[in-house]
C-alpha cells in the first residue's frame, strides 16, 4: 500500500481558511462527550492546555506524565517570552507580519496554512492567559509590556520576567487542575508511555509502566493525544531537561506515523558553555538577554587579556558589523553559526576557548543597574550561580547547544498524524516552524495547538468515525503489554559493562560532530555508520541495574537511550539527503558566497515524511511539497 | 575533592531505611550536587548495585522536582538555591554530607530520596485557580494592573512546588505554599470572584492532606529556593479571616 500525504489544507484564501475550516468541521452532540475518552500523553504547554480544554467540553480525559506532578512538565523551563500580533506598541505589527516573519524564520520550509493559523489565533493566547491569572509584565499605566525578539522588528513577546514558560504552564495546569477536581480528568503522573495500541487500522489506547512500581497498565480511549515534547537530548547535552526524550513519538512511528524533517534541530546561541566531562546539561541564557546585550570577540586571535583591558577598537562586534539592519537580533541560527565561525578561526574566549562575550556593559550605563536588574535579574543569578562569575561585572560567556526540534511526527492540518486517531501537538510535532523556530514562537504554538486547534478537529474526527467501544482487556493491549515488558527484562538482561550515560554521551558525540551546527556528506555518512556500531555495541554491553518492579531510573534511561539511536540514523539520513542548507540545517557544501545558508526551491520545497521499515532498514521517503502563494519565496537576508 | 556521603536508602514505602556510606572521589567544585550524586550512581551501577533513587528533572532551579536534605537543610547550606542549582564549590575536600529526603506524613516515601508531593496537586484542585474556560477571556488590556500589583503578584507566582518550606517546618506545615499561591490570586483582579472561596478551600485541603499547622518559626522562608516571603502568610491568615466573616461566596 503507498501511503498518500494529504496536509488537508482548507480551500479558500489564507485568511478565510480556519474559519471556513471550523465551521465545516462536525461537531459532537454536548450530551455525548462524555461518552468519549481521550487520552492525553504529556502536561507541557500543548498537553496541559488541551487537555483542560478538551475536559470543560466535556470530554472524559485521562492525562500522563513523567514527573511527580504535571505542573513540572519541562514547558516550565521556558524563560524568555510568548509572540502574539496584538500591535499594542503601535509599530506596525499584525497577524500578516507575524505570518511572514515565522514563514521567513522558518527559511520557507512550513506549511503556510498552518502557520497563518497561528498568527491569527496568537492573540486569544494572551487573552486567556491573563483572565487565568498569568501575571505578565505590566507598564506603569497597567497595560501589557512587550519586548523584541531575534528575527522580528517589532515588539511582540509576551513575558513574565523570565519565567514566562513557567508562568504559562502554571495557567493552564490551573485549568487542568481545576478540571481533575471536578472529575472530567483522571491524572496519571510517573507514568512513562511505551507502547501505542492501534486497533482496525486506528490509535485506540496505549499502554504504559508505573514509574514507582513497575507495572505495565494499558489504557484505551476513542483518541490518543500525543504532546510529549521535543527530542533535543538524542545529542545528550542539550538545554532541555533530563526527562525530555522520544520515546512515545518514535513508537508511535514505528506503528506507521510517519517522521518529518527529524534533521531540523535548533541550535541556541546563547547558552552558558560547557565546564567539564561531568556535565548533564546546558543551560539557556534566554535570546531576550540580546536585547541589551552586545556579542563581540577580540579581533586578534588567541587574545587571552581579561575583557575589560581590551580596547573597543580591538574588539569585533561581529552580528552588528554583519548584519547592521537586525544586529545582535537575528535569528538563532544565524547568531549560533556565526558564534561557531568565530571560535572557529580561533577567536574563542574564556579557559576552554569555546565561547564568545555577551556583554551588558553599555546597557548598563544607558539604562542603569536597577533597570537590567528588574528585566534580567535571575537570569544574571542563574549565570553567576553556575560559572561563579558575576555578570553585572564582567561581560557573561555564551556557547550555542542543542536547544529545540522542528522536526517531529508528520501531521495534517488537523494534528492528526498519518494514523487515524493519534494526534501531535507542540513540540514533538514537525508543523509551523519549518526549518528554524524564531523565539518566543514554540510556547505560541503549545498552546495554539492545544486551546484553540485540537478542541476542534479532535471532535471532527470523534464525530465522523465508528468506533466500537474497546477496553483494556482486548487482546492487542495484552500484546502490547508482553511487548514493553519483554523490551524491559531484555535491557535488564544484557548486565553488560557500561553504563547507560556512557553510550548516550557517546551517541550525543557523534550527532553533536556530524549532525550538529554544520554537517557534510562525509561526516553524515560516517555519522550513521558510528550510530549502528554503537547501537549493535549497547544491546551487547550496556549494563542496567536494579529490578523492573520499582523506581529504577537507569531503567528509564536505558528505554530512551535506545529510542534515540533509532533516531539519531534517521536524523542523520535525513540530513543527508536534503542537499541544501535551510534554516537549522546548514550542508556545507550549500552555501552562499557569504557563508549563509543556501535554499534549492526547485528541488527541497517540500516536508520530508519518513516510514519506519525496520531497525536498521532503509526507511521510506514521503514527500509533501510545499507551496508559497503568499509569501514570496526569496533569499532570507538580515543584513 | 574527596567526600563522604551519608545517604538515606529505602527500598520501597514500606521497608525501613537507614543511612549508608559512600565515597565520591573526584569532585570537581564546577559540578552540581546532583551531577556528583550522578557519577556516585554511575559507580554503584557499574559494580550492579541499585543506583540511589532522586528525583529531578530541569537542573536549572525552576521545575521544582528535586529536593533532598542536604546536612539537615531542605536544598542545602546556600540560600535561595534548588539542590539542582547548589554547586560542589560550597563545599570542602575531606567534608561528610548528610542527604536525606523531605521528610512530612503528606508526603510519603517512594524509594530512597524520592517522595510523593501529589497532595500538593490536590491542595491546587481544591481552589488554585481561576474558573475560566477556554475562549472565554476578555481582551487582555481591558483590564489595567498597576506594574507594582503585577510585580508582586509575580514574587509569589513564583513558587516552584518543590516543597522544601514543609521539609523545613517543624510541623510541616504547607502554609507558605497555599499562600504563595492565595497570594498570587488575591492580588490580581482576576482572582477576586472566587478570593474567599479559594482561601477557605485551598486551607481546608492542606489540612485534610495531613500537613502541620504554622506557628510562625519562619524555617520555610529561610528554605525556599525562589525567596517567598512569610509576609504571604499573614496576607493568607487575612484572607481566611475575611472569608469566614464577611464572604457570602
Ligand atoms: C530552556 C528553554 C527555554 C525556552 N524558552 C522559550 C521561550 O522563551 N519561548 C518559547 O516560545 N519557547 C521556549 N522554549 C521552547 C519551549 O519551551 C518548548 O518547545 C515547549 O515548552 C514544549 O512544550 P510541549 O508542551 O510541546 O512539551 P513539554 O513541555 O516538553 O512537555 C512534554 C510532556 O510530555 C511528557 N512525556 C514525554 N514523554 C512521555 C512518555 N513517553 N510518557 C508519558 N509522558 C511523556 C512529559 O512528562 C511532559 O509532561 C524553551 C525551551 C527550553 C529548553
Ligand atoms: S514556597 Fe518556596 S519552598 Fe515552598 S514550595 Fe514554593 S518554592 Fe518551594
Ligand atoms: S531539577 Fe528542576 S528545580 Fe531542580
């Protein structure tokens, strides 16, 4: 059977498509909703919002997650701000510039319908979050405060000091909260999804272990939502939290969902560098921090004098001097490879020479000390807490990592995967930013996807398919169960001599070399070669102790590490054959004269959809081609 | 740096536990506590014993999912720091560090320095938010909020839920929690429709959850990672109050 790609685009112009969308969309009788269960994998941004959402329709919802409580899902790490086209600064914002700029961002590789959606829904967001009680930073008149951020002129990012990840999940895991108290949601924390049960053809349940005991519980429902994040830790240090992993998505692909563009991974420019071998993750300075800070490098190589005994005429304040109209503001990846450039002709800063400056100095002589204090303050704290370098005095020190995934399951414009019934939302689904996410836009999308997209087309689908109430009892759970718990004795089993952390830190090596800022053919091609050895060596090597029957967090570990050596082949190929360079992902080979990325429209326009054939097969490429009647395709330039 | 650990192990919510001792060689004062617990599992896993079981998840002091006692103290000697952001240069080569879980009746043992904070989820059922269904919001600037009530009510919105304020309190009481949050709603316009409501319920909850009353020690302020102040706590007495004698909520 070839599987055909249909993105389900509504007809109609750009800006009647979702409303001339939601109202062809069914709809399912108010009394009947609770007859229905969904199943909601993840309590970030997007699974928090569309769950709550989803149960004050009246839906029956059972929600999961990892962590002790969902209020912890890592959407709480978020710390600069939230885009929304509400123009309140009167300079020249609108749905349309917000549609554009995310178009751009995204070097022309997202499906416009969908990204026109978001713009246009981006202002309900706010709206929602402030009646919740989300408390944005506010103006001296009361009204709403808004910054910029890279890739946009015009200030559009929501924020709450820098916690605003933290402040908007607490919104909607209110919501939600308020949901399990009145009974629409049974929640499930410290559960890990392992298994999707599909069933005639559609996702009808999963299953999953209880972290604390051990037990494998199957689940079923009439929809399965999956909103679990992006899979940033396959390169093992990254900005994301230590949970964060692919495991759910990845098999859910193995039952048929199709992958798109896995090889588009965002690199963050300014994140604190990396101090040793002991490390187990980065840490973010939010992009906000560049509206005030200033990058430079000395000019002269191997300059080792401490930065303030450098004269500003030998310093190199290379964004500003390259790209004059955006300066220090232009998007991650841009910031990130020139930062790579610069360390690479050996103009790197700091002990390890892996890092360039991120100065304040002038911002602080302009704008004064309290001012910095109030819009930066615990991100100064956070930074001075971990290098034990204070940098309200001397300027901080950034280095890209591994910070977000474009690329995720393939979805329609409805969020429905290539299965039937199985929706992703949020991270973990590969939709508006095409191959490079402007910031402030991913909390955006969460939670576009889950209040104001799913609530709509999972009662479209509810309402247009037959489907016979099942439980768990049915025997394609009992399969399923035998399948997670034969994967658990067999990691158990191996009681070989190298820890779990040892391979991933391997594997992250490896993606970080080949699959990281800038890749070739070359280095792709001995990239998958490594990842199979390294793979045939964990099931031979890897030792795992503990028991499955209690908490047993190498246990845990070891599941995901083994998801993310599929993965990481597939992202490897993936980058291989897309013989261009576009937003996130730079081909050496492909590029400008410049040394900017370099598009081929004629022949990458499109979303690459990958079919799992089997571990170590050849997967199958799915192309959707994507077109531009809005837009006018053209050479992303910010000088 | 050399250290001796000395680690609360439990096996399981019913089995008794007690204090084990480790050694951790090689520590360098740029690691984090839990990047040292880290390497001390990578060594009990390699000789096929049970690593120690902890939680976290962000390791940048904002989910609040880790927490241990560390010499006593809920998130360690450092003021204003989650365990996940205290670093090893705080300490000295040759030192013994003492590490324990948080320790209430409301929040049960789950192996070795994890415990179960769920009652902390219920005491939010209970009465911590606003009853607002999707779509059904206002413009968000029809409202006006003065830039020093935002300011405020983001100080204590601040609450990361780890709870170490109950691990600190010697009656374990959940009040700085339930007022950080009380406090955030009281504040803000959009809380006022259900303010007694709330205070009542979310108080009424902490206590059917098992934890302490307050008698102003003021430990939970000295252990809060994100510097919450009591001064909430007097504002939640308020509150209570006002609901009880003027609310017809
Ligand atoms: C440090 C940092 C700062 C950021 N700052 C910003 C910013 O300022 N602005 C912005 O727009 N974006 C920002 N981002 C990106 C943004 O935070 C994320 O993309 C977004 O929050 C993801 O939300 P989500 O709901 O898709 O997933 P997540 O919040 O990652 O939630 C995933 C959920 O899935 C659950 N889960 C995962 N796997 C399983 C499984 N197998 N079984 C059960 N449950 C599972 C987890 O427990 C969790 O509840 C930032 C990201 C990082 C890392
Ligand atoms: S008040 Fe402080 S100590 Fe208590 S839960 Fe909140 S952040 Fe933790
Ligand atoms: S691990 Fe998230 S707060 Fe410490």
């Amino acid at each position: 059977m070839t599987l055909k790609l249909d993105g389900k685009v509504p007809e109609g112009p750009i800006e009647k498509k979702w409303d001339n969308h939601k109202f062809n969309l069914k709809l399912v009788n108010p009394a009947n909703k609770r007859k229905y269960d969904i199943l909601v994998v993840g309590t970030g941004l997007a699974g928090a919002s569309a769950a709550a959402s989803l149960a004050e329709l009246g839906y029956n919802v059972k929600v999961f997650c990892i962590q002790d409580s969902p209020r912890r899902a890592h959407s709480i790490a978020a710390q600069g701000g939230i885009n929304a086209a509400k123009n309140y600064p009167n300079d020249g914002d609108s749905v349309w510039r917000l549609f554009y700029d995310t178009v751009k961002g995204g070097d022309f590789r997202a499906r416009e319908a969908n990204v026109y959606r978001l713009a246009q829904v981006s202002a309900s967001i706010i709206d929602q979050c402030v009646a919740q009680g989300v408390p944005f930073a506010r103006e001296y008149g009361g009204t709403l405060s808004n910054r910029s951020f890279g890739g946009a002129q015009v200030s559009r990012t929501f924020y709450a000091r820098g916690q605003t990840g933290q402040q908007l999940l607490l919104g909607a895991y209110s919501a939600l909260m308020r949901q399990v108290g009145l009974g629409t949601v049974e929640m499930y924390p410290r559960r890990e999804m392992l298994e999707l049960v599909v069933e005639d053809g559609a996702a009808r349940g999963i299953v999953c272990r209880d972290l604390t005991t051990g037990k494998v519980e199957s689940y079923a429902g009439h929809a399965v939502l999956l909103c679990t994040g992006g899979y940033g830790n396959v390169f093992y240090l990254s900005t994301n939290a230590a949970s964060c992993n692919v495991s759910a998505t990845w098999r859910a692909h193995k039952h048929g969902a199709l992958f798109a563009n896995p090889c588009y991974t965002q690199i963050h420019p300014t994140c604190i560098p990396v101090s040793g071998d002991h490390q187990s993750k980065l840490t973010l300075m939010s992009e906000s921090l560049r509206n005030d800070g200033r990058v430079w490098v000395p000019k002269k190589k191997g300059d080792k004098r401490s930065p303030e005994t450098i004269p500003e005429d030998e310093r190199d304040y290379y964004l500003e001097r390259k790209y004059p109209s955006f300066g220090n503001l232009v998007p991650r990846d841009v910031a990130s490879r020139n930062a790579k450039q610069m360390i690479d002709d050996g103009k790197g800063v700091g002990e390890t020479g892996l890092s360039v400056y991120l100065d304040f100095s002038d911002a602080i002589k302009r704008l004064g000390l309290d001012k910095i204090k109030e819009k930066y303050g615990n991100l100064f704290d956070m930074y001075h807490h971990i290098t034990a370098e204070d940098p309200y005095k001397v300027p901080m020190r950034i280095y890209p990592a591994v910070h977000y995934t474009m690329g995720g399951l393939w979805v329609d414009y409805n969020l429905m995967t290539t299965i039937p019934g199985l929706f992703c939302l949020g991270e973990a689904n590969f939709s508006d930013h095409g191959a490079n996410r402007l910031g402030a836009s991913a909390l955006m999308q969460g939670l576009s996807d889950g209040y104001f997209v799913l609530p709509y087309t999972v009662g479209d689908y509810i309402a247009r398919t037959k489907l016979e109430k099942i439980d768990g009892s049915h025997s394609e759970f009992a399969r399923s169960e035998a399948g997670v718990a034969e994967l658990t004795a067999r990691l158990l089993g191996v009681q070989g001599h190298r820890t779990v952390d040892w391979f991933h830190r391997r594997l992250g090596k490896i993606m970080w070399d080949d699959c990281g800022m800038s890749r070739t053919a070359v280095g792709l091609e001995s990239a998958i070669g490594q990842i199979r050895e390294l793979r045939e060596e964990y099931w031979k090597d890897v030792k795992v102790a503990g028991s499955a029957d209690d908490l047993n967090q190498s246990l845990e570990k070891a599941g995901r590490v083994a998801d993310f050596f599929e993965l990481g082949e597939l992202m490897c190929l993936d980058a291989l054959h897309r013989k261009e360079s576009c937003g996130g992902h730079f081909r050496e080979e492909y590029q400008t004269p410049d040394g900017e990325a370099k598009r081929d429209d004629q022949n990458y326009s499109y979303a690459a959809a990958w079919e799992f054939k089997g571990v170590g097969k050849e997967p199958e490429l799915h192309k959707e081609p994507l077109t531009f009647e809005n837009v006018h395709l053209a050479e992303r330039n910010y000088a | 740096m050399k250290l001796t650990l000395k680690v609360w192990r439990q096996k399981g919510h019913n089995d008794k536990g007690s204090l084990v001792e480790y050694q951790a060689k090689d520590v360098s004062p740029d690691m984090s506590f839990l990047e040292m617990l880290d390497v001390v599992n990578e060594g009990l896993i390699k000789k096929g014993e049970d690593a120690i079981a902890f939680d976290s998840d962000c390791r940048e002091g904002i989910c609040g999912m880790c927490s241990l006692v560390i010499n006593g103290k809920p998130h360690g000697p450092e003021l204003g720091t989650a365990t996940c952001q205290l670093h090893m240069r705080t300490f000295s080569d040759g030192d013994t560090i003492v590490v324990e879980p948080f320790r209430a009746r409301a929040f049960p043992p789950v192996k070795d320095l994890a415990v179960d904070r769920s009652s902390f989820d219920r005491i939010m059922q209970a009465g911590g938010y606003v009853s607002v269904n999707t779509g059904n919001a206002p413009e968000a600037n029809a409202n006006l909020i003065s830039h020093h009530t935002a300011e405020k009510a983001m100080d204590a919105a601040a609450c990361i839920g780890c709870g170490a304020c109950v691990a600190a309190c010697p009656n374990a009481s959940a009040m700085l929690f339930v007022a950080a949050k009380v406090s955030q709603y009281a504040l803000l316009p959009q809380g006022q429709p259900e303010r007694a409501k709330r205070a009542m319920a979310m108080r009424e909850a902490m206590d059917d959850e098992g934890f302490g009353n307050c008698s102003n020690e003021y430990a939970c302020e000295a252990a809060c990672p994100k510097d919450i102040k009591v001064e909430n706590i007097a504002r939640l007495n308020r509150e209570h109050l006002r609901a009880m004698i003027c609310s017809d909520e």
